[in-house]
C-alpha cells in the first residue's frame, strides 16, 4: 500500500513518504480496533481521534491525517481511496512527509486499512 502511494505522488510530483514505524503500529492497532469493537470511524471508543492517539504515543508533527477502508484487497482499497476526493487530497498533500499503514484481516469487508499521515 505504501508503495501505491507513493507511486500515485510521484505521478503528481511529489516527493515520497517516508514509512514511521509508529504510525504503523498505530495504524494497525487502529485497524484491529474498529474489527474488534465493529465501527468504521475516525474516531474510536478505545483511542479516541487518531490526533488523540498519536499525542498518547508522543508522536509529533506539525499536520496529521487519517485515512479508513474497508475492501478486499490492498489495490481495492487504493482505488477506491483514490476515488474519494478527500481521501485522495490526503495521499497526495505536499506538507505530508511520513506515514503509516496497518492492514488487519477480518470485519465485514475482509481487510481493514488505516493509513495515518504526518508532517514534520
């Protein structure tokens, strides 16, 4: 997934992101969260906002985004995050520089995707 993502910026001229390896354990509690407590959201019962769950983790940064999907596969999940103007602006905002992604087996769509970006 992250290297679609980054593909998709280099086609806008935009420079890679770079993998935060907490972010992706973010992300991936994120993702395990919304299957175990069965919601698709940005905000969780358990963690709160992903700002709210960022801020717990330490993680600083001076813009932060999240993005959710529920699909089969990672390239449904692209696409279709692709095909969301919001979801899109986030892939591709210029301020983002890092990111992470947690992918879960498992809810009614059969993978949970959550992408969190950061910029620094």
């Amino acid at each position: 997934m992250v290297r679609l993502v980054n593909e998709e910026r280099a086609k806008a001229g935009l420079a890679p992101l770079v993998v935060d390896p907490e972010l992706t354990r973010l992300a991936r509690l994120k993702s395990a969260d919304m299957i175990e407590k069965n919601y698709f959201s940005h905000y969780s019962p358990t963690y709160g906002s992903p700002f709210d769950m960022m801020k717990a983790a330490g993680i600083s940064y001076r813009i932060a985004g999240e993005n959710l999907a529920g699909a089969r596969s990672v390239i449904s999940a692209h696409e279709g995050l692709m095909a969301s103007s919001g979801h899109r602006a986030n892939i591709l905002r210029e301020a983002f520089t890092h990111i992470g992604v947690g992918v879960v087996r498992g809810g009614p769509y059969g993978y949970m995707f959550t992408q969190m970006f950061i910029g620094r």
